[in-house]
C-alpha cells in the first residue's frame, strides 16, 4: 500500500525569547513490509541538526532554537510503501540486546492488578511459554478490560494508573501490555507510528501500539487498542522502552510564557503509482 | 622533644602499622622520617599546624558536609605526618591498578556492545541490563579511544598481614585529587628539609595530565585543538572547590549549565569573548542530572540535549554517562570475574569479600551477623547510608535489619577490615590512626597513575571511618623513588 503522511507539529509561545531544544525521532526505519518512497523533515535548524542513530536504532535529530520570535513549526512528510506481514516485523537492527527490553520504566512499572493480569493469560507447558498465543490472549483480554477513551489519562499517566481505571488511549493500552508481557520475561517495546484510518479522525492517525521478541519470528506487533496485529495500514515511525523514549519530539523549553502545541496528522492512501525516480 | 615511647605500634593488635615493624623499629622508607620526628618538639609541631591551617583557609579550600547546618563550610583536618609507599609497594599497587582499569573499561564497552560477558554466562544478565545503573540509552556508542571511565579514583585499604584490597573503583565522578596537590604544596612549604632529604615522586604534573588526557578523547570530528570545560552543579557542591581548582590549574573555563547552550548541532559556551565551542567538558555532574531532555526531567543544573550531542559525536564527556556500571556495588563482587574475563591474567590487587543481600543465602547470613559487618546501599557513595556493625547500638542494628529486609537488593555487606594505621597527631603526642588510599588514575591515549594519591585518615581514636563526610582527615602521601 502506498501512503502519504504529514505530520505538522506547530508550537506558539505567549511571550518571544527563549531557548527550545528538541530531539526529533520522525524518521521512519525500512525493514520488512515497510520502504520509504521519499521523506522529509522540516524544522528551523534542521540542516545543521546534530544527527546520529540511538540505541533503539532511531534515527535522532537535535535541533535547537534560539530566542528566536514567532512559533516553532516542525514537519516530517513523505510517502512510505507497507505490505502486510501479519504484524511480523523480525528481527530489526539495533544496539540495544533483547533483555534491555525487560526493564521497568516509571511509565510501565507493574502494578499487583498488571502481575495478576500477566498470569491469567500466561499460556506454558511444561515450564515454557507459549509467547504468540500468550500475546494474542494478552491483547484480547486488555481490549476488553480497559476501555479506549480520549482525555481520559494523560502523556504521564503510568501503566499501572491507566489499568487502575480501566480505560486509557492508544499509549495506555501499549503500556500496560508491555508491563504485563515483561513480567512474563518476553521482551517488547512500545512502538510509535501512523494508522491509515476511513475517517479524517487525526487522534487516531497518529498512533501507538507494541511489539514482542518472539522466538523464531523476531518483533511482532500487538496493537491492543485495536485488538489486531498491525497490517498494511500501519507505519512504524520510533520505538523504545515507553511512550517518553519513543516520543517522535521531545523538548525542553527554558524561557518566558506559555506554550501552546497544535499536532496535524494527515494519513492518506496515495493510489498505485510508481515511485518517482 | 617527641618521646619514642609515645608512639605505640597499631591501632589495634590485627591492623599492620605503616610505619614500625612488629619489632618496633620503623620499615625502611619510614626511618628518615622517624628520625626526623625525634628532633621535633610537641610547641614546634603546633605552630606548623597553625601554619598549615593557615596555607589552607588562604587557598580557599573547604568541604561542605551534608546535612551539617552550623558548618556547611570547612577545612578538612590536614595531619601532618606524611604516609609513605616504598617504591616497590607502589609499582605493585600501580600494577594492580592499571589491570583493573583496563579491564573495567573493556568490561564497559562490552556490555554496552554484545555484551559477551553475560553470553558467557559469567555475570547474570539481569545484573546488567536489569541494573539501575545500566544506561540501555549508551547502547552502541563507541566513545573516543572506546575510553569510557577517564578519571578513576580507586580506595585501596591495606589490612592484615599488609595485603592491600580493592574497597571501591569510583568511576564515576571521584573528588578528592585537590586535596592531593593541595596537601603536598603544604608539605614543601612547611617542611622543605624533609623532601631535601628524601626522594619523593612528583605528583604536581597531574593538571597537566588531566587535560593531555581530556585532550586525547576530543571527538573524531574535532579537527584543530580541542577546547575543555569543567562543568560543575554550582558554588553549593561539596566539591565545588575542587571544580574551581583544577579548571585553573588547567587553564580551562569553569562553566554551568546556564553557561552552555546548544546551536547548530553542537555545543557552546559563553564567555567574556562570546560564543566558544566546547570539545570535552570534564562534567562534575551525576548522570541524572546532566540533559534534561533525556534523564531527569527536572534538573536545572544540565544542559538539554547534551547526551545527544555526545552520541551525535559532537562533544565528549567525561566520565562517560553510564560509567556507574562498574562501580556499582552489587557488580564489585564480579569484578576478580572481570579482569580475568578480559585480561586473562589474575587479578593483582584483590577484593574485599563481599555478601550480596540480593541473594538469599548471603543475606541470612549478613542478617545473622550484623554486629561484625559494613552494609552499604548499592548505590550509595561518601559514606552514607551506611552501618558499621560493631560500632553500632543494638536500636541502630534493629533498624538496619528491617530496611535490609524491606529492600535486599539495596544492600551489600562486608567484614570489617582491620585498616592499617599510620601516625598521626592527637592531644598527647602521636597516635596509629586507621588510613586508606586512594590513587587517581587517568584514562585517555594511555593510562597515567600518578604516584601516591590521597591518604584519608580516621582522626578519631579506634574509628574506621575515613570519609571526610564522616570526620576524616588527610595525609600528604609519598612514592619514595629507589
């Protein structure tokens, strides 16, 4: 499938002067199931930007403005080709080892009720886990208990906040779902991206999901907000250990007044034609 | 006149006395030294202390102790009779440091990298990547000349029979090579006779080593002279002092986080003369504290996007962000496992023993024995949060055991190490005094050790606490040249 995304982030402050850093992991890997037709980022800075790829294998971006009047606009557009592989990602290339995925995090610290959660879809025999089927049942019993509802957490609310009051958006159900699969000792990481969706629905088109290391398969996506395996209609954009790791911005503002963040995500099928070039 | 008889062998029957032998007549490199104290009077020696005191407060050198309202500044006890190394227990010493180092700088790029050690099953994985300690974030990186602890200051204890152990590796930010340099212009200034008599090894090149060291792990993409920084938390930092210290002796600026900003992708300082780009900054600053952007959100003494800026190959910090790995106390029990892993050879210097109360067994045991060990937090450092069992009130054992229990993890314990002593100054003369170590070691194009390195001394009578955060003092300490 051939898709054309844009990805606006405008950022207006109350009062001009000062000093913004970002780092910016809008830069979408190729692997299987996924190539990059052309993509690319605007921002003030971004030419002299300090580039390098992180230890998830993100390629990172840190730009830096200063006191310079006016907001702050940062876009990533492109078109990007994905084919669906059942959610199989495999084996992706990146520095940090699979056992680094089971840390905890502030964010996905496991609660009594995400231990219980995590035994009551433990799927093993004979002291091995059976890790798709366990995932699968995992998925399926977070899309039922925790309901998706917007405004209903927060970027800080934690894994164990989230499953305490049983509904969430994309982020705490991708969560909780790596709380829960890291008690298991099954490594995964929480993935953010872009869902081709039928409505203009722009909360929905930039979304979050995770991914598990299974044996013999590598990656595999869980998207527990949707209840399904990514397809086609999923583009992978940054991943890490949480949302906060993974966040395709991250800044730190030091200056006067206050700041206002405006976030335009248009994903649109864009027809069969030939890559360019 | 000093009596010979006011100065008693060993602060108790097991510790090794630096300087006399057991049949009380003092070891080779300390018999200038002995005579010399005999042609000293009790008067003459008090007005040197004056004297030091004197030199001291004029440098400015103080210490703040935490959690001390009523002196949060003051000078450290300075003692005057120097510790003295003969110069084959120094080659030994020096031997025995350097493969350590080495062999903890590979252990760190390693686990950083493929982490082979954990593939070999040598060091469970989860003491790694499951550590607190571990920073996932540094994760492929290769730092300039794969260096990652650059300034070490590694605690030796000699115990015993006189073997000398490793007690910690401090990889992280050591402080203390002020006082060293400090302590030794002192020394010359109030007894030059002594070191006309003696050949002492200079230690006075050290912040010219420094900055060749810094120097040499200058990023790939520097291609004139580097330019450095000490970057420090502020005036209110125990060690400020010492930031302030060795940027002048360097002849580098002292900056903050307020000071630097990032531009273009790299970073820059500002100065009197403008905008000034910044190779290596020497940082004094824990890791959590040092990028905003990327560890503690709420730290105003870093600089955000400094840790991008480092894997970016942009800037060079020093230590490297993570180094904590390797200090940490939990992996100091791994670390005879560590040098022999990488090097091959046997470990020169030795361990202290060391029970883990992460697992079971040893922390039934500590629990069982509270009253002969040391319980250190994992994570701490300076001598805090910490239980010396013997000297401590059965109420104080009570209320360790229930945090050990709360928190095993948390916990490691040690035997209490018999320090060996050294004379020192007290009200009736001279007395043995418990001391330790602790050489600094350089880390860069090569590995420089500069000889002797800081004496830390329990002042109090029978105390085994060394830490200046605890009441300790210093010695000057010398490397006789044969």
């Amino acid at each position: 499938m051939r898709i054309a995304i844009s990805h606006q982030s405008e950022y207006t402050y109350d009062r001009d002067g000062g000093t913004t850093v970002q780092a910016l992991r809008l830069s979408p890997p190729r692997h299987a199931g996924q190539s990059i037709e052309h993509w690319r980022i605007s921002a003030p800075g971004i030419e002299t930007a300090a580039r390098y790829t992180d230890a998830f294998g993100n390629v990172v971006h840190l730009i830096a403005s200063n006191g310079e009047a006016g907001p702050l606009r940062v876009a990533a557009e492109g078109v990007v080709h994905t084919t669906d592989t059942a959610g199989i990602v495999g084996l992706t290339d990146e520095a940090a080892s699979p056992a680094v995925y089971l840390r905890e995090t502030r964010l996905t610290k496991p609660s009594a009720a995400i231990a219980a959660l995590a035994q009551s879809v433990h799927v093993h025999s004979h002291g091995v886990t059976d890790e798709m089927n366990t995932l699968h049942g995992l998925m399926a019993t977070l899309h039922a208990q925790v309901a998706y509802e917007i405004s209903s957490t927060h970027a800080a609310t934690s894994a164990a906040e989230a499953f305490a009051g049983k509904r969430g958006v994309c982020q705490d159900h991708a969560h909780i779902f790596l709380s829960a699969a890291r008690q298991l000792g099954i490594p995964s990481r929480y993935v953010t991206g872009y869902l081709l969706t039928d409505g203009a629905d722009a909360e929905a088109a930039h979304h979050a999901w995770a991914e598990a290391l299974v044996p013999h398969l590598g990656w595999v996506g869980f998207d527990p907000a949707n209840k399904t395996c990514p397809t086609e209609r999923y583009i992978r954009l940054a991943v890490g250990l949480d949302a906060a790791i993974a966040a395709p911005i991250r800044g730190v503002r030091r200056g006067p007044g206050a700041e206002t963040l405006v976030v335009t995500v248009a994903v649109r099928q864009a027809g069969e034609q030939a890559p360019q070039q | 006149m000093l009596k010979k008889q006011a100065y008693v062998a060993g602060g108790s029957p097991e510790a090794y006395d630096e300087m006399l032998q057991a049949d009380g007549t003092p070891r080779p490199q300390y018999a200038e030294l002995t005579r010399w104290l005999e042609g000293q009077t009790r008067d003459g020696f008090r007005h040197k202390q004056q004297e030091a005191d004197a030199i001291f407060r004029r440098s400015g050198i103080t210490f703040a102790v935490y959690g001390d309202a009523a002196a949060s500044e003051r000078l450290i006890p300075f003692d005057l009779i120097p510790r003295i190394l003969a110069a084959s227990e120094w080659r030994f010493l020096q031997r025995g440091i350097e493969q350590r180092v080495r062999a903890l700088n590979t252990f760190l790029y390693d686990i950083y990298h493929r982490q082979e050690i954990v593939r070999a099953g040598r060091i469970p994985a989860e003491m790694v990547t499951g550590n607190s300690a571990f920073l996932p974030e540094m994760m492929g990186f290769d730092p300039p000349r794969n260096v990652y602890a650059h300034i070490i200051g590694t605690d030796i204890v000699r115990t015993g029979a006189g073997g000398f152990f490793v007690l910690e590796d401090n990889l992280r930010t050591p402080s203390g090579v002020s006082y060293m340099l400090e302590n030794r212009e002192a020394m010359m200034r109030l007894f030059p006779e002594l070191f006309a008599a003696h050949r002492v090894a200079q230690i006075e090149q050290y912040p010219e080593l420094l900055r060749q060291t810094l120097e040499s792990v200058a990023p790939a993409q520097c291609d004139g002279d580097p330019t450095i920084a000490v970057l420090t938390p502020g005036m209110f930092n125990s060690a400020y002092f010492e930031h302030a210290f060795l940027a002048d002796q360097m002849g580098v600026e002292l900056v903050m986080g307020s000071d630097l900003i990032v531009e273009d992708g790299a970073l820059f300082m500002r100065t009197i003369r403008g905008r000034e780009q910044v190779h290596v900054l020497y940082r004094r600053i824990d890791d959590d504290f040092i990028d905003p952007l990327n560890f503690r959100a709420d730290s105003l003494l870093g600089v955000p996007g400094l840790f991008d800026l480092y894997r970016a190959g942009k800037v060079t910090l020093v230590n490297a962000p993570g180094t904590g790995i390797a200090d940490d106390k939990a992996i100091y029990a791994y670390v005879p496992e560590i040098v022999e892993f990488y090097t091959g050879e046997k470990p020169i210097l030795n361990n202290v023993p060391t029970f883990r109360c992460a697992v079971d067994d040893e922390c039934t045991h500590v629990l069982d024995n509270l009253q002969d060990l040391v319980v250190k937090e994992v994570h701490g450092s300076g001598g805090y949060g910490m239980l010396i069992g013997p000297h401590a009130s059965k109420m104080q054992r009570r209320e360790f055991a229930s945090r050990i229990q709360a928190n095993p993890s948390n916990y490691i314990a040690q035997p209490t190490l018999s320090l060996s002593t050294c004379p020192s100054f007290e009200s009736n003369g001279i007395g043995p005094r418990h001391v330790d170590l602790r050489p600094f070691v350089l880390v860069g194009d090569q590995i420089r050790i500069t000889p002797g390195g800081l004496t830390r001394v329990a002042l109090k009578k029978g105390s085994l606490v060394v830490n200046s955060s605890q009441g300790g003092g210093t010695k000057d300490t010398w490397v006789l040249e044969d």
